[in-house]
C-alpha cells in the first residue's frame, strides 16, 4: 500500500528553484535544507533537489541528470481554478511557454509553460 507520494524534480539551482515555486505556487517550502527543499500540495509533496547530489545515487548506472536540460523529462499537471492566471504568474515568474490555455481534447482548459530547468507545468481545470 502506498502511504504517501512525493514528486520530486531534479534541479540545476535548488535556490532559484525554490524561488520559482514559491513565487508560482504562493507558498513557502515546508522544508527548505542543503539537498532538499519540499512543498506541501494537495495529496502530495513536491521536492526540489540539486542534480548534483542525486547524482551521487544515481551515476554512474544512469547518466548525470545534468544532461537532460531543457528536455521534457516529466509532466507536473496541476488542477487550479484559474489556468490563466497560473500561466501568467509562472511567466512572471521566470517560466517558458509551452501551450497556451485552450480547451484540450481531454475535457480540460490547460497551459503549459517550462520551468527553469525545463520541467513541463500544466495548468488545468476541467471544462
């Protein structure tokens, strides 16, 4: 039985990663130390932690984290009740875009947008 879940995203920066969630999300982290910083959301947790030292587990089995930026590597789709207004605040924020809002073929209204280090941010609510 799974307890609890954490995504958790491997970052060039944890500070300006910190900076940007806490800007995007409006909250500050519940944990914020040297290889970690954590936000509470709905269900879940999202961590941030430095590519460096996640790299000490996972290298050589796999390569260094650091060569995957700017390439889609993982998806954070959150439900909101103003898509726009997400998108515009992680603009602001220092995120790329991606898709504007639109209606998906799913049933949703979503906007995507990169984060700094080129994780994918959705912004959706249902239609």
């Amino acid at each position: 039985m799974v307890s609890s879940v954490q995504v958790i995203l491997y970052v060039a920066s944890q500070v300006a990663s910190r900076d940007f969630y806490s800007q995007v999300l409006q909250r500050s982290p519940v944990l914020d130390v040297p290889g970690m910083t954590e936000f509470e959301l709905p269900g879940a947790k999202l961590g941030l932690m430095p590519e460096g030292g996640i790299a000490r587990i996972l290298c050589p089995a796999l390569p260094h984290p650091d060569q995957g930026q700017g390439v889609p590597r993982c998806e954070l789709y959150l439900q909101v009740d103003d898509p726009e207004t997400w998108v515009r605040r992680s603009l602001q924020a220092g995120a790329r875009p991606v898709s504007p809002v639109q209606e998906r073929d799913w049933g949703d209204l979503a906007g995507y947008v990169a984060d700094p280090d080129g994780h994918v941010l959705a912004f959706a609510r249902p239609l």
